[in-house]
C-alpha cells in the first residue's frame, strides 16, 4: 500500500505539517480551498524557472500570509525588491485580500525532491539522454548527503512508439516507515513526443534523529518497537 500512497499526505497530521494551515466554516471553506490552488498555480506559472519547492498558506481574518520555500530567493525578489512587490499586487488583484508573502530559501536543492524531479525535466525538454539524467541526478543527491533516492520516468521515453516506464534508484527507501524523512517530488517534462511524468523520493534520515550543528546525524531518541495500543498502561495487567 505504501507504495501507492503521496509520501507526504501520508504523514500529514504524524509528522508533516499541513502545507495550508487555516480554518473555514462549511460555506466559505470550498472557496478558500480553490482560492489556495489558484494561488499556488498563478505563482507557479509566473515564476516556473525559480525553483520554488513548496508553498505554505496561513489564514487570518485580515490577511492571507504566503510562505515561498525556493533554491533562487534572488530571481524572485528582483533588484530592490520590485518583482516581489509586482508578485504581491498579482495576488491581491488575483484574490481580492491582502497577502502577506514572505521567501524563504533551501539551502540544499540537491536533497529536495520537487526541484530534482524538475531539474529532470528541464534536462529532457533539452533533449538530454533520460538514463544519463537519472544517473547524474541521483549520484549528485547521494553525494548532497541523502540515505536514498528513486527516480521514476513515465511516458515515450527516448521518443520511443510506445510510453513505458523505467525506475532507478540508489540507497533505501522505506515508505511505510512513518518516522522516516521521505521528501516526494513530481514534474512534468514537455517534449516533442509528448509529457514525460518524473516521480522523486528521497531519503532524508530519520525525523527521531536529531542533528548535531556539523550536520551529522548524532543522537537517536528510545522509541518502543511495540505498536501502543499493545502497550500496557500503568496499573493494568499485561
């Protein structure tokens, strides 16, 4: 099942946080739902060559507050700040409510899913070799510090008659694994032939693990192998 499953919804609400973070009765909450995917989509299409990985939303009754997690700050930014004040205006035209948006930057790309999956698919839309590509994505990811990675091509592959699909991978991912760090990422590559779907997991260590300040894994917390509804509590019989 696992296997079958988006990575990150699965973990939404044990160890991932939810991407929108408001709350909406029955009569405004479908609107805000399709507000928020506009959002998301008018900022992706404006700003597709970014390298924008995740954009958070936060509700207020004044504001909506915009968190844009990107490896290229600088590109949206501008000079002085102009082409995030245009962004900005978009959205409040786009909206009709104030936005509050804020940049935050990924000091690694290389470990995140979503900017690997889309670096694959602007190396295909150039006509690069798909095998090469994989290999030279996962080796730089391995290298960047990452347990595992798999890479997933589906469509016409090497402007073949028929679509197939071919998946590499190096290291180990555990997609039941609930506490592991599984980052999911997919894009689409547009090529003559037709789209060409990338699917990206990465293996980012453990979320019970916690990081020294040289950024090696140190300390792992005791966590009971037991499932903890079998668990006896205290005062009770085992």
């Amino acid at each position: 099942m696992g296997q079958k499953v988006w990575p990150t919804g699965f973990r939404v609400g044990i160890m991932e946080d939810w991407r929108s973070r408001w709350y909406a009765n029955k009569q405004e909450f479908a609107d805000l739902l399709v507000e928020d995917f506009k959002i998301r989509a008018f900022i992706k299409k404006r700003h597709a060559k970014s390298g924008i990985a995740k954009i958070e939303i936060e509700r207020t009754r004044d504001e909506v507050k915009v968190l844009l997690h990107t490896a290229r700050p600088g590109v949206i930014i501008g000079r002085k700040g102009t082409e995030v004040e245009k962004l900005q205006h978009s959205l409040e035209n786009l909206t009709g409510r104030r936005i509050n948006l804020k940049i935050e930057e990924i000091n690694r790309p290389e470990v995140n899913a979503q900017l690997v999956a889309e670096d694959i698919a602007e190396q295909l839309e150039k006509r690069a070799s798909f095998r090469r590509t994989m290999k030279k994505a996962m080796d730089t990811t391995m290298d960047a510090g990452a347990l595992g990675i798999r890479v997933q091509l589906s469509g016409r592959l090497g402007g073949a008659e028929m679509a197939r699909q071919e998946t590499s991978g190096m290291g180990r991912i555990p997609l039941n694994t609930l506490r592991a760090k599984i980052d999911y990422g997919f894009a689409e590559a547009s090529t003559a032939q037709g789209n060409i779907g990338i699917k990206v997991w990465i293996n980012n260590g453990d979320y019970l693990t916690e990081e020294t300040t040289d950024g090696a894994h140190a300390k792992t917390r005791k966590v009971s192998k037991n499932p903890a509804r079998s668990r006896a509590r205290p005062g009770q019989q085992g």
